[in-house]
C-alpha cells in the first residue's frame, strides 16, 4: 500500500540543545522582566542597608562609646531602628511581587506543557504512567522555575553582597582580607568533584518520586477491584517496597546535598578563626580598632553566604537540567496527528459519507486492519460487528483521527480526514466510545462539553432523547445535580446515556456509537435504539454492537474479521 509519503509523514521529534532549553525556559520568564528588574532593584537597597549596618556598629563603638558621645550614640542607635523598619517595609514588597511573577510563571509553563499533552495520542498514554506525568507536571516545572527566577536574583543578590562586603572588609584591612580568602580554592575543588554526584542523585530521586506518584494514581483509581480481589495487603507492602526504595534515594541524596554544603562551611569556620586570630593580635598590638574588628568579622559572615550560594547556585542549575530534560521529554513527543497546513473545509451540515479505502493499521507489530475497505454512503444506518479483539474500536478510533492509518486512507465526505483540520472533523463526526468518562461539575455540564454554547432547553432534549428522563425526573436537582469524580454516583447505564447525550448535542454529521447500549437491559435500550434512529435519520450513524435493537432498521451490516469487513446477510426492515 503506497501511499505518498510528503503530505501526511510523522514529524520527527526536534533534538534540544541545552541552548534551546534554557530559551525555552526564559520565554516564559521574560513577560516578566520589568518586574524581576524591580526586584533586583529592591534587592540592590536590601544589600545597601545590611551593608550599612556594621559600619554603623564599629561608630559605634570607636567614635560613640570608645569616643565617649552620647548625642553621637543616641542618633546612630535611633539610625539602626530607621533602617531596620525601612528594610521590613522594603521586604515585603519584594516578596509580594515575586510571588506573584513567580507564580504566573509557573503557571504558563504548566500550561504550556499541559496544552501539549493534550495533542498526544492514545499511543503515548499507553506508554507514560500517569504518576510520571504527574511528577514532571509538578516537581520538575517547579525545579525549573527555581532555576529560571530564584537563580538568577540569587546570583545577583550574592554578587551585590560579595562586592560590597568584599570592597568594605579591603577597605578596613587588606592583608587580612586576603587570609580570609586564602582557603577558597579547595572549597572550588570539592565543589567540582561533588558535582556529578548531586546530578546522579537528583535523577534518581525523581524517577523515584514519578514510581510513587504512579502507584498512587493506579491504586486509587482501582480501589474497587483492590478490594474485590483482597490485594489490600499486597498493595499496602507494594507501597512499602517503594517508599523504601524513595527513602534510600532521599537519605543518599541530602547527604550529598549536605555535604555540599557543610564542608565549604567548614572551610568557612576555619577562615573566620584565623582571622579572629590575626586580627585580634592586631587590635593587641594597637595596629587595628576593635570596631574595625567586629566590622570586618560581620563583613566576613555576610560574604560567606553569597560565596556559598554562589559555588552552590550551579548545583541547582543541575538540578534543573535534569528537571528540563524531564519536562522536554514530554514536549518532545510529537503528536501523532496534527492539523494540516491547509485544512479543506467540510462541506456545511447534512450527512456525510464515510469511506476506509484499503486501510492497512496495527498497534505495535500486530496488525489489525489489512486493507479493510468500508463504504458508508451519506445518512446510511451501518452496523458493524465482530468478535472482540477484531478492531472494532480500532476503526472508531481512526474515524476520529486518534491515529493514521499506515496504509490507505478515511475520507469524510469525500475528503481525506488527514486534509481536515482537527476541530472541524471532531464537531462533524460524535463518537462515543466504550469507556464513558464524565467530568466533575453537573450532568449538564458533562453532557455540554463538545458544545458549551447549547442552551438549557437542547440539553434537556439531548437528555431525553438519551433516556435519560426518568433519572432526571427523580434527581431533586435534575440537570444541576453533581456528577462526582469520575460519574462514580451513577450506575454504568447511566453514565452511558450521559455519554450519549453529549453526542446527541453537538447535532453531528455523523453519529458514532461503540457499544452504545451494552450497559442498558433490553427495554431501555430497544427505546434508545429507536430514539436514535428518529433523531438521526437522516445522519449517517455507525453503530459496533451485537445487540439486535441496534440491528433493526440497518441499511447494512459488516462483519469484521481478520482484518477486513465482510457484510452480514440484510436484517429485515421493520420499518416498512
Ligand atoms: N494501544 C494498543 N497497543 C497495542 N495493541 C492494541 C492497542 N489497542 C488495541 N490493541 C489491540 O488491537 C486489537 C483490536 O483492538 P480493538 O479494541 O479495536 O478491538 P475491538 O474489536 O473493539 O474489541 P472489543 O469488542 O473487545 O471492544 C486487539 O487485539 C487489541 O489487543
Ligand atoms: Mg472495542
């Protein structure tokens, strides 16, 4: 089956330079830089007054208390108190409008990587688990963010510090400056040799915290048949299992992170005694004041901190590589199916006709349709059937453009469904699948979703027309009673006529039904079946289904099996 390869081939997934990623990345950051330029600059008066305060202390004691005046002692006493309130007030401000930047930035990434998901195919859920999902969605945006807002204001913050307490100790003593400084290069060192390790451990934690989350999102969401099968306690020790293997990865993981940490601290410490030492014979000997002391060790302790954040800022630009590798894992799987350039328009509302012409499809290896052909001329009733497994809803899916066939072609209308744009195919042809999912919110809030702009009136008319009636007439709220998470308030019937009703309101073209009545006992669905076909009469309606209500009044019947549609012997018409 040659098909022309040019206008309908796969994307290839982009490769990603950490270039590429650290632009995406700032694309969402920069909207916002004039406010992260404010920061920076509220940041900038926060270094000006910490700086300003041990100056203030060594008059203090040099020219106040050594110096013995009072007014002086009184006025930079009243001084601190100014500066300290202006430096709250200062604060406060600052940490309101980061938070708010950082969480919109947040938010538009989180955005962005859900849209995404949002394109990808059935193929690509049934290889991701949800929890993995869940993890990168959550834990490793929120590691970008730190990297792409905390790091940089960080880093200026450090720079600004570490200048001025570095200008201000020169200032009051060089030689003694340079003593402090004297054990830096180890501290480099270690740093450079702790590094791979931060980003091993970092990895590893994630894909453990992604295994937790899995776990949890498939446990919860089958609580029912844990129970059934007894497998409480299997799970609960399955859990166990896991937060052992998290916990091992945790410990291993701060360890390092301590030790990153702790041992430049302890050079710290070693620096801050030698000084205490030399300058401290220094004030003995008369060659340095003793507020010139206690200044320069203030100093010191305040450019600690910045050089250590700042020989610790590249362990969480690894981290957020990792984090960034995680996330663009996710943005790097190309949808299977995707708009065409230029999509044909669908011809205006009225039936249409539906063809698979020589439609080649398997999923993995296993082929499921070879060179199946179907025609379903405009306002026919067909009824496919076949035994389960034979690619029934294989076909719904590809009517719906889950995925392309690997050989042959769907039109719609005479169209090729790959020439149609998404949105469009998707209101023109309803499908209800056989798994029902209903969103929290009301019942008329489930069965709105392909058409938000629908009116109460046709939500109820959808409703009945789906049998729905008698539920509704007995529901104290009717249409405005709340589904629940997952529909898990109604019975499996039930749900299915929601279900229905969805369909029955976006008015479509054509009306796709897997299974549509398994769940129903045979009055209800024998009602439906003839529902359907007074609505839809003159709309094409293809129907998967074994049941003889949804046989009668078919213009035709195909048998699936071993890969292509054979037809069925005419059911009689009962019609006539
Ligand atoms: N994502 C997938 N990956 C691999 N194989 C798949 C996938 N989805 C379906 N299959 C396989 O394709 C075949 C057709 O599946 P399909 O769901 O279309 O059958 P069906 O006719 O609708 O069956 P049923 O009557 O039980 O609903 C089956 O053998 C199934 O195991
Ligand atoms: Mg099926």
């Amino acid at each position: 089956m040659a098909v022309a390869p040019s206008p309908h081939a796969p994307r290839a997934a982009p490769a990603r330079s950490t270039r590429d990623q650290v632009r995406w990345a700032w694309s969402f950051v920069a909207p916002h830089r004039t406010t992260l330029a404010a920061i920076a600059l509220t940041s900038l008066l926060g270094v000006g007054i910490g700086l300003a305060q041990p100056w203030i202390t060594k008059l203090l004691i040099d020219d106040a208390l050594l110096g013995g005046d009072l007014r002086l002692l009184v006025m930079l006493s009243a001084g601190m108190v100014g500066i300290g309130i202006l430096s709250t007030a200062v604060s406060a401000w600052n940490r309101w409008i980061y938070i708010r930047a950082s969480g919109r930035i947040l938010f538009a990434m989180r955005g962005r990587v859900h849209a995404h998901l949002l394109t990808l195919s059935p193929r690509f859920y049934a290889r991701w688990k949800t929890g993995d999902l869940l993890s990168r969605l959550d834990g490793d945006i929120g590691e970008i963010l730190r990297f792409a807002v905390d790091a940089p204001l960080a880093a200026l913050n450090a720079v600004l510090v570490l200048t001025g307490a570095l200008t201000l100790m020169l200032l009051l003593d060089p030689w003694l400056t340079a003593l402090a400084l004297a054990l830096l290069p180890a501290q480099l060192l270690f740093l450079k040799w702790v590094r791979p390790i931060v980003d091993r451990r970092t990895r590893a934690l994630r894909e453990r915290s992604g295994e937790v989350s899995s776990f949890l999102v498939r446990s919860l969401s089958a609580v029912k048949v844990v129970q059934a099968f007894r497998a409480e306690r299997a799970e609960t020790k399955r859990l166990d299992g896991l937060g052992h293997g998290y916990l091992d990865d945790l410990l291993r993981l701060q360890m390092v992170n301590f030790a990153a940490g702790a041992v430049p601290g302890l050079f710290g410490s070693v620096g801050n005694a030698l000084v205490f030492v030399v300058g401290g014979m220094m004030v003995l000997n008369g060659a340095f004041t003793l507020g010139g002391l206690v200044a320069f060790t203030a100093y010191l302790g305040r450019a600690t901190g910045p050089m250590q954040s700042l020989l610790g800022l590249w362990m969480a630009v690894r981290r957020a590589r990792v984090s960034l590798d995680r996330v663009m894992e996710i943005l790097d799987a190309a949808p299977d199916v995707a708009d065409p350039p230029q999509p044909r328009p669908l011809p205006a509302h009225g039936p249409a006709s539906v063809r698979l012409e020589a439609v080649d499809y398997r999923h993995a290896e296993a082929p499921v349709l070879i060179g199946a052909t179907l025609d379903i001329p405009a306002g026919a009733k067909v009824v496919l059937v076949g035994a389960s497994g034979a690619g029934k809803s294989t076909v719904v899916d590809l009517l719906h453009r889950h995925f392309d066939p690997q050989g042959g072609r769907v039109t719609l209308a005479g169209l090729d469904l790959r020439d149609l744009a998404l949105a469009d195919l998707r209101r023109a042809v309803a499908v209800m699948g056989q798994e029902v999912v209903l969103f929290p919110g009301s019942i008329a809030d489930s069965i709105r979703l392909g058409a938000p702009e629908a009116d109460d009136a046709a939500v109820e008319r959808a409703a009945r027309a789906a049998q729905l009636g008698p539920l509704l007439d007995r529901l104290p709220q009717g249409l405005d009673t709340p589904v629940g998470e997952a529909g898990a308030l109604f019975s499996g019937g039930e749900r299915q006529r929601m279900a229905l009703a969805r369909c029955l309101l976006l008015d479509p073209a054509v009306l796709v039904l897997d299974e549509p009545t398994s769940a129903l006992d045979a009055e209800t669905a024998a009602a439906l079946a003839a529902e359907i076909d007074r609505l839809f009469a003159d709309r094409t309606r293809i129907v998967v289904s074994h049941r003889p209500d949804m046989l009668t009044g078919a213009d035709a019947v195909w048998e699936l099996r071993d890969g292509r549609f054979r037809p069925l012997p005419q059911p009689v018409r009962e019609s006539a």
